[in-house]
C-alpha cells in the first residue's frame, strides 16, 4: 500500500474514529484502528465491539493495501508533523508502515487486517434520512438526562419512538426525565429501540469536530440489534441496548396546582449563582414562591447564597429544592426566552417546559430537606 494526503486531512480522519476505540480491553488490537485503500481513498476504522467507526479520507492512491497501526502512537506522531504538509504511507511486505512528512520519517509495526474485527456493513434497506440540525437538537435536549451508572444498562441509553410522522426521544436517570418530541421523520417508519448515548455523544462531536452544515442530511439505519449515522464520510454503527425502557407516560404528571412563567436567563443565571456554594451538602438549592417573588437560597459550611427575582406569582407560600446541576442541565438546552415550572408538592416530581414548546418536558424529582 502506499497513498499520499494531506497531514490535516489524515489528522482529522483519525481524530474522528478515535472515540470508538478501547481504553479498557484484553484484546491488544482493540488498541489498533485499521487504515485501507477503497475506491480511489484511504479508509479509517476503529471499534471496540460495541461501537464502531468508518471515515474516508480524500488520498492520492499509488497501490492498494491494509493494514492496522496503534492508534495512540500515530496520533502522537501526527500531532508533531508541521502544519500544510503532504504526508505519503507505504506499507512493505513486513507489515512495516513507514511514515514521511517533509524531511522526517517514521516506521511503525503494523499489525495484518485479518487480525481485526469484521466492523459489521450498513444495512441501507429502510434507512431514512433526517436533518443534522433535529437530529442534532433532538440529541442535546435529552442526552444528559440519561444514567451514566453501568449497572442501570438500559438507562445508560436513549429511548427512540416513532410513530405517525413524529419522533420522540426520552432519557432518565431515574431522578429525572427528559422528553422531546418533533415532526420530521418520516412517514411509515414505526420504531422503539433504545440508542446507547455513547453513539449519540460520539455524532454531536462529530458535529463540531467535522463543522457539520445544519441542513446537512444525516442518513439512519436501524436493524433488530444495530443503529448507523451516516454523515458526509463518517459511518458510525452500534449496538442497540436490549431490555425495556421505564413507562416514561407515567412519570410525568398530569397536573400541576401551582405553575409560574419565568426568564430563561433570569434562571439559569439566579441557579448558577446558588450552585457555586451548594456542592458540599449533595447539590441542594431552595426555591421559595411568595407573591411576587421567587427566592432562591443555598448554604454551605462555608458559604451562604440568596437572591431573588420578579415573576407573577399570587398563590400561597411554596418552597421546594433540588439539585441545581439537574435544573442547569436542562435551561443549558433550551433556547427559548421564558419556562415555565410546574408544582404539586415539594416531595412531587416537578416539571420544567420551554414557554411556547409543549413537546420538551423536563421533569426532575425535588430533594428532601
């Protein structure tokens, strides 16, 4: 094998499958990714069993080849390579990749392609396309209320549902929900699986990583066991997390006896501000409703916080706390200028919804004093 392309080209390429590879595994080559020629290109692919990753990378083809190389290694390599240089990879008959860039060179031992794991082919067969900027969207609104806890396997994933034109993504970690559902997807297509987050976080890096065109198409396909992202030339395949998603319906409530409308910057500003002096005793912030006002107020050994902002409220006195990174995460996601919270008691799952977007419901469980 031998191609040339550019060092910047070749640097994104394999910053892009980097994600899938293994930190934790008792297969060394797991630690390699493997580079191949394919019609006219250089082909980059990394897995780790779970999750893989294809990107094609535009190269001068002088022969055709393969072969795997640890991925740490080159990357190490390419980070010191000078900026706008032509990069030319060969391979000899030993297995050895030599590596030149201007006046330096570099030989690593590579390890053969037979040696690595078949990353499984994108079945095309009902694949449908939905825009990068609701896909996109749709992914950041619910991602991080998901469960990163390794023993609650089918939360550490986030559940799909479409139906009747309409897609609808929902995630939790047990102490609260995210919801969102958008118009877009399309017609016919009927599904419920649960995508592991790791895929999702790894198409929003590619997201910024690849500065991804918002009407950009992303291209979907779901099997009985398998998700695939095709987007421009980045192919990412995964699992799909087996077992049943918690009846999400029935968390949320169905009422609310006191609701207030507040600024969206307002909030997250008043939220951050109590957080930074509320770490130390499990995260707990107070919300006091009186007429008028909501009074925000945190304490620690150290450090105590409160503050207060205007809203039309003319209830009765209400006071409920919770975990001000839960609150954070959620108005961190939410682009409108106002939300609305909804209350039934102080120990009830409260609801938080973007002032005009009843289809993304944000419900967090309140903390107890």
């Amino acid at each position: 094998m031998k191609i040339h392309c550019t060092k910047e080209d070749l640097s994104k390429g394999v910053q892009t499958i980097q994600s899938a590879l293994s930190n934790r595994t008792t297969l060394p080559i797991l630690l390699n990714f493997l580079m191949e020629t394919e019609q006219a290109k250089l082909k980059v692919v990394s897995t780790n069993l779970e999750m893989g990753v294809k990107h094609y990378i535009h190269a001068q083809v002088e022969s055709d080849g393969s072969v795997t190389i640890p991925a740490k290694k080159f990357a190490d390599i390419l980070h010191t390579l000078p900026e706008g240089q032509e990069v030319e990879l060969s391979v000899d008959t030993s297995g050895k990749v030599h590596l030149k860039c201007g006046k330096a060179r570099f030989w690593i031992i590579g390890t053969p392609k037979s040696e690595y794991p078949v990353l499984p082919e994108f079945n095309k067969t009902g694949a449908f396309q939905l825009s990068s900027k609701l896909l996109t969207e749709m992914v950041r609104k619910t991602i991080y209320a998901a469960s990163t806890d390794e023993t609650r396997y089918v939360l550490n994933g986030v559940l799909w549902v479409a139906s009747k034109g309409t897609l609808e993504m929902v995630a939790t970690d047990g102490r609260r929900l995210a919801c969102v559902r958008r118009q877009g997807i399309p017609e016919g297509k009927e599904f419920k699986v649960i995508v592991p987050i790791k895929i999702l976080q790894e198409f929003l890096r590619l997201q910024s990583l690849a500065e991804v065109d918002t009407e950009e198409k992303v291209l979907v396909g779901i099997s009985e066991n398998q998700i695939a992202f095709q987007v421009k030339q980045t192919t990412f395949l995964s699992r799909l997390i087996e077992g049943n998603f918690p009846n999400y319906e029935q968390v949320i409530p169905s009422r609310k006896d006191i609701q207030i409308t507040i600024s969206t910057p307002d909030l997250l500003g008043i939220t951050r501000r109590a957080s930074l002096c509320s770490m130390d005793r499990g995260g707990s912030v107070k919300y006091g409703l009186k007429k008028g006002i909501l009074h925000v107020s945190a304490s620690s050994q150290s450090l105590e916080f409160e503050d207060e902002v205007e809203i039309s409220y003319k209830g009765e006195d209400f006071q409920v706390a919770f975990n001000p990174l839960f609150i954070l995460d959620a108005l961190k996601n939410i682009e409108a200028d106002a939300v609305t919270l909804g209350f039934t008691t102080p120990i009830n799952p409260a609801v938080l919804e973007p002032k005009g977007d009843p289809d993304y419901r944000y419900v967090v469980m309140p903390m107890r004093e």
